[in-house]
C-alpha cells in the first residue's frame, strides 16, 4: 500500500471523507480515529497508516485539537477497476494545506451568520434578562442586578438603592401629558404631573417640608410641626388629629346639620378672635369676652345684640341697668303686655305706666298721680307709724238713704267712738252735686246721718286711729 493510500484511509479533521465522482462528503463512523497532520506530514511521510477495520499503529502526532463532528459508519467502498479511486482524488486535493483551512474557516463563517440570523429574528420577541450591572453613558443609567436596582443619573461609583433618580429637571410646564421626576434646581426631589394644557401639580420635598405645589403655588405643606393648607380643608369622614391642626384656610368641618363635631380635650386654647359665621357668636380674644350677634362686645364681657330669653329666673349680685324707656315702652315691662310696665320719665324720677299712658310718678319728696288718676283702696289707707300702728287709717261707705232721708252705717270697727278722728256723709243733689249730710252720732259700731232727701244715694267716710282714745 502506498502513501497515498495510506493518507486516504485516515480520518480527516472534519470528519468526513469526500467522494471525487459527486464533490460531496460521505460520513464516516465515529469509531475511527482523528485525523492529524503536520506541515511535516504534507512533505514526507504520514504519521500513521490506518488499514480499514484496524487501528493505528503508531502513536499520533499531537497537534492543535479540533472538535470531531460525529457522522453515521458508512461501510468501505471497494476500488473500481481501470478508474481512479476517491482516496487518489482527495489525496490531490489536501495536497495543499490551504484548501482545508478554507474548507474549515467557509463553515465556521455559515455558522456565526445562521446564528446572528436566528437572533435578529427572535431578539424583538423573547424578554431580555440582565445578568450582570449595566451602565449606560456612564451616569446615565444603572441597572444594578444584584441589588435589583435602577440608577438614573446616580454619581459613578455609588450603589443605587431601589429606584434613585439623581438627575436635574425643570419645574417649567413641558405643554404635554407625562410625568416627570428629579432634582428641582439640582437640590430638591421632585415629582411632576402635567397635562397638555399645562396644568401641573409637583410633589417636592425641600427645606425639611414635604409640599404640594400648583402651578406656582403651594397648597400643602407638611412639616415637623404642623400642616400648613392654603384652601379649605374638607373631611369626608372622621378625622383624628393627635397633634398640633393649624389651618390658614377656610375649614369644613362634618357634611350636613346630622353631623357632629366632638372636642375631648379639656382646654380649647384662642389666641386670636374667634369668628363664627359673620358675627353670628365672636370672642374676643384680647379681651376675653363674647359677642352674639356682634362683631365687638364693646367693652362688655357679653354683649347680645337682640333678644336674650331666659327660661328661668335670673340672678344677679350687682344692678341691673335697664335703658330709659318710655310710657308706649317701659324698660322693665312684660312679655304678654310690652305697654305696661316701669320706665325713667326724667332724671331721678320714676314713672309706672298702664296701657302706654303714665298713671304714677315718684320723684324725690313726692309721690303723685298724674293724667287723673285715683287712688283707691279697698280696706284703708294707712299714712305714718306710731310705733307698731299706723297713724290714722280711712274707711269709705256707700248706700242709700231712707224714707226720711236718714241712714244709720255699721261701720265694722269696735269701738269706733273712741277711735273716730273724722266722719264725712255726702248724698246726691238733684243737679247730681254732692250735698253734706248730718252727722248725728258716732256709737261704738254705727254711724247715724240725716237730713237727706229720701231714697238718695250717699257717700261716708270715716279716718279713725288704730288704737283708742282713753275716754
């Protein structure tokens, strides 16, 4: 057997030997061995002779491996008479060593281009996982995937811990819908919401107070201390407050007249005036005193501009000062009869009026009616003390005479003669005047009169003392 055919026999890097008649390669079984040569093998001898069935019989020269591509046994061929055999064509072709090299570089080539094919194809449609920190422009953007993170414009070197947006924006309306977040002014954290129509609402958190800004106002804000709100508060349900409320806006407190508002605490505290629903109730906090109806109380502690009911007595340790009023109105007067009551006429005096005319007067040293009206009594009138006992008092009679133009009056009292100081009888004259009757006598208990015209009416009085005269 010749070289030639000694090198046909052997198994090639690629694994296959190629058939002259088709320029197709035909597998070879697995079992063989690898193929192996050396520029040193081209120009002389092979380093092994493989006979088919058998194996090698010297050991191979080691050369740079390659991995063998597996291909199904295919059983020898036999040499056909008077043609030459496949093993004499390829030994022609591999005579020069750059045709295998180029056989192998052609094939490594397809498939580094069916791959990168493959990949364009399925890249849009299969989800892409980061296994290991991506940075993009430095300080751009940071995926961090062991701490599964995101840095937006975090400083070189750092960790970013969640999502950390570091990067500056600008408060300006962008005049569309999108939501933007970063440092306002390259300080302060800020989150925005705009519209088209540049409405913006910004989430800031600057100067230890976090804020609610519209447009270019702040709404809300929150800091260590209180709640600061520039509109009203409403509360749409209960609302517990375990610290300082202070609200420089108007406040809504419950929805409708069921609700109610309850305050625990056992001290309310108002630095300042207090208003309820224009001068409806005002304190005064200065002065500490209360106004209905009133913006002022006006130097009083409470001030009631209209009507004070009370459904009880009221109590006073001091005066109770009343205005003037008038006789149509007195001051001190009663609530089913406002026209009849007690008022100040002039200075230092007192007048006591009835059905809105004045009827009495008391002034200093006197005591008179006024506008004709009497004095009446029904039982007598008692004037100065003597001791225990009135000085006189004065008894009124009325009746009719008799046939001879007499009458004799029980006057009731005990001893009237001895207590009698006056005795006056009048009867009616035919011109209605009053004509003096007779006193003729004073008993203990009677008083006898006459000399009237017969069946006439009479008039008698008597002032007598409360005690006896000792006679």
């Amino acid at each position: 057997m010749d070289k030639h055919k000694q090198f046909t026999e052997t198994k090639h890097p690629i694994g296959t030997v190629l058939d002259p008649a088709s320029a197709t390669a035909v597998p070879v079984a697995p079992a063989m061995s690898t193929f192996k040569f050396s520029e040193a093998d081209l120009s002389s001898d092979f380093a092994e002779i493989i006979e088919p069935g058998q194996e090698a019989t010297k050991e191979p020269v080691q050369a740079p491996m390659v991995e063998p591509v597996k291909a199904a046994p295919v059983p020898p061929q036999p040499p056909k008479s008077g043609k030459p055999t496949s093993t004499n064509r390829f030994t022609k072709m591999v005579g020069n060593r750059y045709v295998v090299i180029g056989v192998i570089a052609a094939v490594l080539i397809l498939l580094v281009l069916g791959g990168m094919l493959l990949g364009k194809k399925y890249m849009k449609k299969a989800p892409q996982a980061i296994t290991e920190s991506t940075k993009i422009d430095q300080t751009t953007l940071l995926v961090d995937s062991d701490k599964h993170s995101v840095g937006v414009g975090v400083p070189l070197g750092s960790n970013p811990d969640g999502l950390e947006v570091q990067s500056k924006v600008s408060a300006a309306p962008q005049s569309r819908a999108n939501i933007r977040m970063g440092l306002i002014n390259g300080t302060d954290p800020s989150i925005l919401f705009e519209d088209t129509q540049k409405n913006s609402w910004q989430v800031l958190g600057a100067g230890g107070s976090f804020q609610i800004i519209q447009g270019v106002q702040t709404r809300a804000k929150l800091d260590d201390k209180a709640l600061s709100l520039t509109n009203a508060l409403n509360v749409g349900s209960d609302a517990n407050v375990a610290s300082d409320l202070k609200v420089n806006g108007n406040t809504t407190l419950g929805k409708d007249g069921g609700n109610t508002m309850t305050v625990q605490g056992s001290k309310i505290a108002i630095p300042n005036n207090l208003n309820f629903d224009d001068n409806t109730f005002f304190i005064d906090a200065g002065k500490g005193s209360v106004a209905v109806g009133a913006s002022s109380a006006s130097g009083f502690k409470l001030l009631v501009a209209g009507t004070l009911k009370a459904n009880g007595s009221i109590y006073t340790d001091g005066q109770v000062l009343a205005g003037a009023g008038s006789a149509k109105g007195p001051s001190f007067t009663f609530n089913n009869n406002t026209n009849t009551g007690i008022y100040e006429p002039s200075i230092n005096a007192v007048g006591v009026a009835a059905g809105g005319s004045q009827v009495l007067q008391v002034q200093q040293g006197s005591v008179f009616t006024v506008n004709g009206a009497n004095i009446e009594a029904d039982g007598y009138v008692r004037a100065g003390r003597g001791g225990s006992n009135p000085a006189f008092q004065i008894a009124r009679f009325t009746g009719s005479l008799d046939g001879s133009g007499n009458a004799s009056i029980s006057t009731g009292l005990a001893n009237s003669n001895t207590r009698s100081l006056s005795v006056q009888a009048f009867y009616k004259g035919n011109s209605s005047e009053a004509l003096p009757l007779n006193i003729d006598a004073v008993t203990g208990g009677v008083i006898q009169i006459s000399g009237g015209i017969p069946g006439r009416q009479y008039r008698a009085s008597i002032m007598y003392s409360s005690d006896t005269a000792g006679w």
